[in-house]
C-alpha cells in the first residue's frame, strides 16, 4: 500500500504540514467563501425580501456573456513539430474530436465557462484516466470548496513556474464502495462520518439552496455502507514530490498517498476571462455588476413604493364636517351626513410623483453596466433608443464584437493548455500494453472505425496545439473560399497544378472536417506504397525505387517521415526518376510493358520492377 512508503515518523510530518496549509488557505478563502455565496442569490434573484422586487441587471448580463462565450466553439488543431511527426499529428485532430465526446466537453465547457465569469477563475482536475475507454477524465472544481494557497498567481504559474499554487485541495463526500474502488485509499474503517470537513460541503451546498429559493440544510443521516464519508483531497509538494493526499477525521487520519504521475505541473487547467497579471482571481463579472444591480433594485422598491402609495392614499378630512370616523368607512350607496357644504370635505393627500432622475439613474446603471461588461443592448437583442443609421449600428456592433473577440482569445488560453495537458496524459497512460483504441469516424453515408496505436499518436517532439475561435475562423475560410473559388477555373485549366491538392483543399474550405475527409477520399495506392516505405526510411534502411512510382506523391509522404539519410537520398533519386520521366515520356510505358500479367480481382498495389542502377540510392 501507498502509505507504506512513509514511516510513521514521516506520515505525523505529512500530516502536520497539511495541516498547517489547510488552515492557511481556510483563513484565506474564508471570506471568499462568504462573499461567492452572498452572489449566488443575488445572481439567482433570490437576495430580496418577499415585499420587494429585485432586479434581474447580473442575470441578464451574466447569462448574455455566458451564451455569447459558449456559442462560439473553438476549433483545436495538432501540429507537427518537425517532418517525421507530420501522420501522427494529423491522427490527433479526429482523435481529440472523438475523445471530446467521451469527455462530455459540452457540459464540461459550459460549467467551465460559468465558473470563470462568476469567480474570475475556474479549475478543471486532470488526475484521472479511464482505462476502459482509454481516456483523460475531467472534471470542473466547486470553486466555493476549494481551498488555495494565497500566495499563487495561477495554478502552474508563467512559464517559468513562478506564482504557481504550492498547495491546494478540497473536501469531498465518497461512500466506502466508492473509496475501495478508487484502490488509492487506507484507513477506510477508521473514517467517522460527519466531522469538520463538513462545515465547508455544507454550507455550501445550503447556499446553492437558498439561491434557487428552496431553503433548508441537507443532512446525511444514513447510517449504512451507502453513508457519506468525507475526505479533504489535498495536492502538496512532500520533500520534493508532487503528491495527492487524503485526509479524515478533521485532517488527523492519513487515508492516501500518492505520487503523481506528472512531477514537472500540476494536472489541473485554469481558465480566467478578464485577467489582471497579478491576481489569481482576476475580475469576474459579478465585480463588475454587483453594485449597479444593487443600486437599481433601491431605487426600483423607492419608485414602487411611491407607485404604491399614490395609487392607496392618505386622506385629510374636515373634523368639523364630518364628526364620526365611521362615516369614513367605504360603503356602496351609503349615505354620510355632513355638517355643511360636502366640499373639501375629505381630500386625498398626495405625494411626489417619480421624478426624472429616478427613470435617468436606471438607464445610466444599466449602460454602465454593458459598458464594463461588453453586454450591450445591442449584445441582448434589444432595440436601442433612438433612431440610428444603419453605420452608426454596424459601429457598435463592431465594438461590441470586439470586445467578445478578446474575451474569446483569453478563452482559447485555457483551452490549448487542456488540450496539451489531454496528449500528455495519452503519453502517462496510453502505454504499449494498451495495445490499440478504436476512434469511431461518422461519415456521409457510413460509420467506420480506424485503430490508433500508441506509434501512431505520440510524437518526437510534442505537438504545438493550435486553437482559434469558430466564429472568427469562419469568416476567414469563408472569404478563402471565395478567392479559391475566384481563381479556381484559370488553376484547374493548368496542366501543372496538382488537381488532388485542388480537389482536397476545395473540401477543406467548404468546411470539411478531418473525419469527413477520411471518409470523402479514399487512400490512394501510391501513398499507402510511400507510406510502408516510410517504416523502413525511418530506420535509415534503404528502400528500392520503381519506375511506375508517382514520384511526386511519394515525395510527399516520404517528407512527412524522419529526414534520415537514407530518406532524403530515397527522396533525390525519385526527384531525379522524376526529370527522367518527364524528358523521356515513353520511360513510363517502356517500364508498363515488363509489368507480369495481373491476377483477376487481384490489383498489383506494388510493383517489382528492376530499377536503372543510375536511380537506385546507396
């Protein structure tokens, strides 16, 4: 078992050194903590009093951002780093797309997404790996459970590490079934239910409650297997080590500990929307509009209040026309003496009504808003006041796109790292005795499966991730699209343009995706040829030429492998085959005519033919 590794001189020290950082980040986060929960039911319009109305200003705002930010799917592309690298780069696109299923990637965004616009920043873990589907499991962090160290700027700081979290961790509820299966706890029977790690969890939880107007505290009273136990989830550095440890019984009982895989950053992807570059927490939206829907509801239930009164008044009335309070009662065709002329016997006493200011402050809270948002009316789908012509709409909404672009490249931040963080983890766990994976690819007409090794997506060196955002992309290989179509009919119309290139670009640019490719065209017998010569090149084994070769194709695959002596001398001669064959056309049918009859239904995919000895590479 893991804990054997300790002594127990060394378990009592880990112990206490957790310890001492929980409380550390616990005083922390505490008034955090409290702050968040507050802004959850203001968030949910849920902070009023039962006889006020509140105003819905951060919902509106925040939920614009959220569907503008989600809308926009960002596109995640592999790219080699060097030559040999190129075939196995491209198996990763289709195969981070197909792992995006598995991962729930839309649900996990949109929680992603919503912790970095309500807290500033927000945590996805990538500890776990699951064998059976041979894939990274994510998971979003409870923001108002997690406890940080103070002094961290980020999760694994900038590129030198500086400001990374030295520690960090949260409580979680695991039943006994659940520990024993995870294989990584001890001490299980020496757990008690309901202790201190519960005060975090619960409030919590309560609040979240409270937000959605139900009310009331959770309590696990269940006293058999299916009992929740708590654990406080801690990740540490341990005489030098990255670790995970597991703490019960308020942070006394050592219930883990393990050793990360991953010594050099911690597997968790921060995301920040409106970062500072000295805070962790960044701005959140709910910096931004706190205030100002605050200020609206106050001024709202003042209007209402005013609206209330005028509409139920106070009255005056003449004590020396009317004697009896009685007759003040309403009733219908009731008769009420009065001493004298009825005038001005009762009059209603009237207050100001709303003012103009009341209707300018609303207007002025909400602009305000959008402007430090980016969520304008415009953003909303609401019209503006005012006519406008049409530059003066098309100005704005250029601003307003602006600054979701912006938003939208920060975004992309995050992104590149999970996805970078997802092939590392295929490097740790995707080991040789997995000995394949099957990526299912959906095409026009059919469903097919192709089979991935771990040879054939671990690069050299790893890959650069590219990540651009849907919308923005769009727009560009539209107007790409455009300008190809444009020049189409004069390049199809010279004998010198590679017509496949043609053919497979004009699919790239209306939009084809890597799997709709692999299904639209089909292998080419020249490249599969090159490409099992390529084992061989890269081993720096010589490799024979043929006269029938499409010189060209091969060319082109043989330079996606390793640039070994060998295949860069294989490469010259096919160049050379190649100006032989074009100033000697009849080389081609010469070499056609020694070709030995093919079986019927049995094409000859590779030819062997004597190569002139003028061609053949040392």
């Amino acid at each position: 078992m893991a804990l054997k590794q300790l002594n127990e001189k060394e378990q009592k020290e880990l112990v206490k050194q957790c310890q001492e950082e929980i409380e550390n980040a616990k005083t922390f986060m505490g008034p955090k903590w409290a702050k968040w929960r507050k802004r959850l039911k203001l968030l949910n319009n849920q902070k009023k009093n039962e006889a006020d109305i509140s105003d819905p200003l951060a919902h509106t705002h925040f939920n614009t951002l959220l569907a503008a930010l989600y809308d926009d799917e960002l596109v995640t592309t592999f790219l080699p780093r060097e030559q040999g690298d190129v075939n196995n780069a491209q198996n990763l696109n289709p195969l981070y797309e197909y792992d995006s299923e598995l991962m729930s990637m839309d649900t996990m965004n949109y929680q992603w997404l919503w912790n970095a616009l309500f807290f500033g920043r927000s945590l996805v873990m990538m500890f776990e790996w699951d064998s059976e589907m041979s894939v990274p499991v994510p998971e979003v962090v409870n923001m108002l459970t997690w406890y940080r160290d103070p002094n961290a700027k980020s999760v694994n700081g900038d590129t030198a590490g500086r400001g990374a979290m030295r520690f960090g961790g949260r409580p979680i509820l695991l039943t006994k079934k659940q520990m024993e299966d995870a294989g990584v706890y001890e001490n299980i029977d020496k757990i008690t239910p309901n202790t201190a790690e519960n005060d975090i969890l619960t409030a919590a939880g309560d609040e979240v409650r409270n937000a959605q107007g139900l009310g009331g505290s959770v309590s696990d009273d269940i006293t058999t297997e299916n009992r929740l136990l708590t654990s406080m989830e801690w990740f540490t550095i341990y005489k030098g080590k990255r670790i995970a440890v597991g703490l019960a019984n308020g942070d006394t009982l050592l219930t883990r500990y393990t050793e990360l895989k991953d010594q050099n950053k911690w597997g968790i992807i921060d995301r920040v929307i409106f970062p500072d570059g000295i805070d962790w927490d960044g701005v959140s939206v709910m910096d931004l509009i706190e205030d100002k829907q605050r200020a609206r509801a106050r001024i709202i239930n003042a209007a209402l209040f005013n609206t209330e009164v005028n509409g139920n008044h106070m009255y005056a009335y003449d004590t020396n026309k009317i004697t009896s309070e009685s007759d003040l009662d309403f009733g219908q065709n009731r008769h009420v003496p009065v001493d004298g002329d009825p005038t001005n016997a009762i009059q209603a006493i009237q207050r100001t009504q709303i003012a103009n200011e009341t209707d300018y402050m609303l207007n002025w809270l909400e602009k305000s808003a959008g402007r430090a948002t980016g969520a304008t009316e415009i953003e909303q789908g609401v019209a503006t006041g005012g006519r406008k012509t049409a530059t003066e709409i098309a100005t704005l909404s250029e601003s307003v796109d602006t600054r979701f672009n912006l938003m939208a490249k920060v975004i992309t931040w995050s992104t590149r790292r999970f996805a970078q963080y997802w092939y590392k983890m295929y490097k740790m766990y995707f080991t040789t005795e997995i000995q394949d994976k099957f990526l299912r690819i959906v095409g026009p007409d059919a469903i097919f499966f192709k089979k991935f090794d771990k040879e054939q997506v671990i690069t050299n060196i790893d890959p650069d991730v590219s990540v651009k955002s849907k919308i923005v992309g769009e727009a560009r290989r539209l107007r790409k699209l455009q300008e190809w179509n444009a020049e189409a009919e004069i390049m199809y119309a010279d004998p010198s343009v590679d017509k496949e290139y043609m053919t497979r670009e004009r699919a790239r640019l209306g939009g084809a995706t890597e799997m709709e490719m692999l299904s639209r065209f089909k292998p080419d017998p020249e490249r599969i040829i090159a490409m099992e010569e390529n084992k061989q090149l890269e081993k720096n084994e010589y490799v024979d030429l043929n006269e029938t070769d499409n010189d060209i194709k091969h060319i082109e695959e043989h330079r996606k492998a390793a640039s070994t002596k060998k295949n860069l001398a294989h490469q010259k001669a096919h160049m050379e085959q190649f100006i032989v064959k074009n100033k000697n056309p009849n080389v081609k049918e010469e070499a056609q005519a020694l070709l030995p009859p093919e079986p019927a239904g049995m094409p000859n995919l590779q030819p062997d033919l004597d190569t002139p000895k003028m061609l053949q590479t040392a």
